[in-house]
C-alpha cells in the first residue's frame, strides 16, 4: 500500500508543477505581448510626432528664406539711401526741388 501512494504523490507533485510551469509561461507571453503593443503605440505616436516637426521645419526654413531676403533687400536699400542719386529724387518729389541746369515746363492755365 505505501507503493500506491508514492507514485500518486509523485504524480500530483508533477501535475501541480506542470501546471506551475504551464502559468508561468503564459504569464511572460502576456507580459512580451503587452510590451509589444505599448511599443507599437508608442512609435505610433512617434511617427506622428515626427511628421509635424517635419512641416513645422519646412514651415521655419521658408520663414528663414524670406527674413535673410528681406535683409538682403533692406541692406541694398539702405546703400541706395546713401547714394546721391536717392537724395536727388527725394528732393525733386518731396521738396520740388530741381537742379540748376533743369528747365521745367509747366503747363499753361486755360
């Protein structure tokens, strides 16, 4: 009788740790699946991310462009400004000056 009982212990001993095993593995497979889907998620968003910072780059070079234009057209601007020609022109506009060697013409009153 003692015979008997050993190997059914044994037997349950093993089952038990069969089963152990058996929630053991599918406790690390529910663990990596869920890291792969929080992963997943994760580059999701990061793509997502990725592509805004995109545009937004685009968006600043453009804007950069068009500023280190504009001050390429100030500077020549500001040459001209300094040129005789320039303070001749204001002159004869603004102040209706003309130079000495000039004739104006003037249209008679009817």
């Amino acid at each position: 009788m003692n015979e008997d009982k050993r190997p059914r212990r044994r037997e349950r001993r093993r089952s038990r740790d069969r089963w152990g095993n058996r929630m053991a593995i599918i406790g690390i497979t529910l663990v990596v699946f869920c890291l792969g889907v929080v992963v997943n998620v994760k580059s999701a968003s990061m793509k997502k991310k990725d592509m805004e910072y995109q545009v937004r780059e685009e968006a600043l070079q453009k804007q950069l462009d068009y500023e280190i234009n504009r001050a390429n057209e100030l500077e020549e601007y500001r040459v001209y400004v300094q040129t005789k020609q320039y303070i001749e022109e204001v002159a004869k506009q603004k102040l209706g000056l003309v130079n000495p060697d000039e004739i104006l013409l003037k249209p008679s009153p009817k």
